[in-house]
C-alpha cells in the first residue's frame, strides 16, 4: 500500500552506510517511524483480534453442536427412548445443531472480514454525511431523515480519532473487540435463560406461581431434572451468541458512517472489494433463517397432515397433538422473517450510502472521459479533409482506448453483495413464506393429486 512504501526506510549497502557514519562508528541502527510504528500496531490488532476473548465460552461455541449431533445419532440409532417419537424435538435439535455450526464459523472468520478491508486500501477518512448525488440527479438521504424531525436528532460527522486512516481504523478494531465480549452480554444470556425456564410452567400446564420452581422440579426424576437444567444453560450460551451477532451488525452499520469507502469498480467479487461485508452479514441472516425454515416447515407439515389425516396411517406422521403450537409458531416466524431481512440489509445500508458517496466521485471521472471522447470526435469531424492519416489514427486509438476504459468502468457497485447472495437471501426465506401464508399446505395438496393420477 501506498503508506507503507512511502515510509520504508531507504534500503542502503553496508558500504553506503559505513561511508557516510565512518568505519569504526558501529552498527547503524534504524529507529522506526511513527507510520511503522502505527501500521505494526494495526496489523497486531488484526492478527490478534478475538470475537470471543474467553477461552471457555470458545470452547463451548466449538463443542456444543458437536454434542448436540452425537446426542441425536445416539438416541436415534442406539438408545431410542426420547427423540425417535418427537420429530419436532429431533428437527428442532438438528435445526440447533446447524445454526451453531454456521455461527461458529462466522465468529472464527471475523478477523478475516476486516483484514482484507484493510489491505485492499477499502478504507478512507469520512469527509461528508450529507445527502450524496445519485444517477437521476435527485439525492439519497439516510433511513433516519424519514422520520419527523421532532423524533430525530441531528446526525454530525463522526469525528475521527486523528487524520490517519491507519489510528482511526485501529480505533474502530478495538472497539470492536470490546463491544463483542462486553459484560452486556452476560445480561442477554440471563435474560434468554429466564425466558426458557418461564416457559416450563406454561409448556407442562403448571401455571406460573410463586411455587412453580419447586413444583417443576418435584416428582421427575434425575434425568430429566438435568435436562431442564441443561436446556436453561444452552439458552444462556445462545444469550452471548445473539449478543455477538447483535454487535456484527451495529459495527457493519458503525463502518459505513466512520468511514468513506474506496469502491473497486473492477473487482473479481463484483461488490468492489467489499464482499466480505455482504458475507458476514449474510451468515447472520442465514443463522436466524435456519430457525425460519424449522417454523416454517413445521406449520406446512402440521396443516398438511391434520388436513389429510396422515395419522391413520402412520402414528409417526400424527402432528395433530401439534396442533397447540401453531398460533406461537407463527408469530415467531414472522418475527424471525423481519429479523433475517433486517440482519441482512439494515447494516448494508450506510455501506451502501457510502458506495453511493464513492459513485459520485468516480462518476465525475467518467463523464470528463466522455467530454474527452466527445472532443476528440468532434476534431476529427471538423478536420476531417486536412488532418493527416497518421494524426487521424493517433487520434482514433485514443478514442478507442477511452471508450474502452469508461465501459470496463461504467457499472459501479453500490451494494457490498452481488445477485448470487439475492437469490441465495430469497430462497432461504421460501419455506417460512410459504408457511405464513398457507400457500406450502396447497402446494403439497396439489402435489397430492397429481401423483395420485399417475398409474401406479
């Protein structure tokens, strides 16, 4: 990067050297400048970032799907005593198992997110928040500016920590790491832990009374006592993680408003460098739409089979008793369908802005190459008779190059993502769709009928 080589040191031979300190001056030693210094500093910071500092909560996050999967294999294949005729505990165990496997990996490929920001050269000092210029002449103003003026306050600059991008960006790393692993956490975790164990009384009919701890744990045996246990401790570890995947998003957003960003037209990703962003916020609504689809698909399944009596035939395909959960299902798959999209989008969103900032500049490189073109046309056009051949070519390949040049750079991005993630977003939402609005029970009815015309 340009900031790095301008402050390397000058690279000398030993003989340079000792000419200009004398021979018996001893070894030269180069003190390191403050730039070194800083991007030293920065390039630790990145190398030693942690999403989660603590070694044991690390540990868990790797392990637990890892258990949760054996528990399912075991009791299905070996032991089948609790899972083999509770499909919707066993989907809702495999469902978990998957969520922590993609959320453990979006924790562990965090610091390579902000690597490659940082290496590409994506990142510069905020200049402006203003409304930014779009194509058709009008402006793009931030989600907030819709509001009444009276609920907002007025959004400033984010002040820099210092003019270099190299101390604002490490700033921002360590910060970051703070709001990640902040006590704050701790809170979240307490509060889904008490959520699960409030919900026993009312899952079990007991009521909720001042009595209901004891009255839970009374008349069951060790096993299940350790069960109940278990599922409020998973609940508190899915407290920190939400919490983690709650500061990805808001940090996402942070980048957008701290810094303007340098949009790299040509690009392999297609995103102008900035992929990693639509990733990682990508993983995030991937992980809420994995707990969409079980919804989802267990409302299709429940509707289906009371409406054809499945259970006639098969005890195992007998979701009537099922029935019950429906109505909360629901609501929580529309819950869970606002906040897949506003994971996936809302911390886009001031990236996006700045995409947009960044169009602007390069489009107004672009149309002083058009001016250019069209200068050169027009002398040709006017000297057409008395321009030499050779000039005439001159003047041609140049025109050609230019052309060339504004078309390979004439489609900016403006989204961190490109149309594979879109698809990608879309079809993850199909299944909680289509239970929310009755269409997948149709669907499968008429699948129904028409298998039922083929011949057998």
């Amino acid at each position: 990067m340009d900031y790095l080589r301008e402050n390397q040191p000058d690279e000398k031979t030993g003989d340079q050297i000792r000419g200009e300190v004398g021979e018996d001056a001893g070894p030269v030693i180069h003190e390191p400048s403050p730039a070194q210094i800083l991007s030293a500093e920065l390039t630790k910071a990145l190398d030693e970032f942690a999403p989660v500092s603590n070694r044991l909560l690390n540990w868990l996050i790797e392990v637990l799907p890892l258990v949760i999967l054996a528990f399912v294999l075991v009791d299905v294949l070996v032991t089948r005593q609790y899972l083999i005729g509770d499909l919707m505990l066993l989907s809702g165990l495999l469902a978990a198992a998957i969520a922590g496997f993609l959320l453990y990996s979006q924790i562990q490929g965090l610091p390579g997110v902000l690597r490659p920001l940082w290496f590409r050269g994506a990142l510069d000092l905020r200049k402006t928040l203003r409304p930014v210029p779009s194509e058709g002449g009008k402006t793009v103003a931030p989600l907030w500016s819709m509001l009444p003026a009276r609920w907002r306050s007025p959004r400033r600059t984010p002040r820099p920590v210092s003019d270099s991008v190299e101390e604002n960006f490490k700033t921002y790393v360590g910060d970051f790491q703070r709001w990640l692993n902040h006590r704050l956490s701790w809170l979240l975790g307490l509060l889904f832990a008490a959520i699960l164990a409030i919900s026993f009384p009312y899952r079990w009919q007991m009521g909720l009374t001042f009595t209901w701890v004891g009255d839970l744990f009374r008349g069951i045996s060790w096993v299940d006592s350790l069960g109940i246990l278990s599922q409020i401790a998973i609940a508190y570890l899915i407290g920190l993680l939400a919490w983690r995947m709650i500061v990805i998003a808001v940090q996402v957003s942070r980048l957008g408003h701290r810094f303007d960003l340098d949009v790299q037209v040509q690009h392999p990703d297609k995103s102008g460098g900035l992929k990693p962003l639509g990733d990682l916020c990508f993983s995030n609504a991937l992980i809420i739409s994995i707990l969409g689809i079980y919804l989802g698909g267990w409302i299709i399944a429940i509707d289906f089979s009371v409406s054809n009596q499945l259970g006639s035939t098969n005890p195992l395909l007998d979701f009537s008793f099922y029935n019950l959960w429906e109505p909360f299902f629901r609501q929580l798959l529309l819950l869970f369908l606002i906040l897949a999209m506003l994971a996936f989008f809302m911390p886009l969103y001031s990236v996006h802005l700045a995409m947009i900032r960044k169009r602007a500049e390069l489009q107004q490189m672009l149309d002083g190459i058009s001016s250019r073109i069209d200068h050169l046309t027009k002398q040709l056009l006017d000297r057409a008779e008395d321009m030499r051949v050779d000039e005439a070519e001159q003047i041609a390949k140049e025109i050609s190059h230019l052309q060339q040049v504004y078309q390979n750079n004439s489609t900016i991005p403006v989204w961190p993502f490109d149309r594979s993630h879109l698809i990608k977003f879309v079809s993850t939402q199909t299944i909680p769709v289509l239970g929310l609005t009755n269409i997948g029970p149709a669907i499968l009815d008429l699948i129904k009928s028409l298998l039922g015309l083929l011949p057998s």
